[in-house]
C-alpha cells in the first residue's frame, strides 16, 4: 500500500493554509475550499459539496477528510 506524505505533515499544519483556514473558524462561520464548504456549529465541524455532507468533532478529522479530497498540485 503507498502512503502519500502531506508536505504541512512534516512542516507543520500551523503552516498550511487549508489547516489555517479551518482553525481559523468560529462557531457558524462558513469558508469555501475548492468545491467545499466548510462549517463550524455549536458541535461539528460540516463539509459538504454538491456530492457530499459530512460532519466531524474535531478540526484535525475535517482537515484530514479535506486535505484527502483535495487535488495535489
């Protein structure tokens, strides 16, 4: 199985911009990633697209689930 690395795994996610951009999030602030909207609620953090609706406790599984939807460039 290959394992692709992030390059912000090694550097540091306080040094991506996807990362910064989500953490950066208040409770019912909305940002716009690629075809992704991003919500912050009382309890979740929400992803969703025209495909898809997702919900996440914490940042790190949101920016996880993001950053492996994301194209690399």
């Amino acid at each position: 199985m290959l394992l692709q690395m992030n390059l912000y795994e090694v550097l540091g996610l306080e040094d991506d911009p996807v990362y910064r951009k989500i953490n950066s999030l208040k409770e019912n602030d909305e940002v716009k990633i690629e075809s992704f909207n991003i919500r912050k609620t009382d309890k979740f953090y929400e992803v969703e697209n025209e495909e898809l609706h997702e919900g996440f406790k914490t940042k790190e599984k949101c920016y996880s689930f993001i950053s492996s939807k994301l194209q690399p460039f």
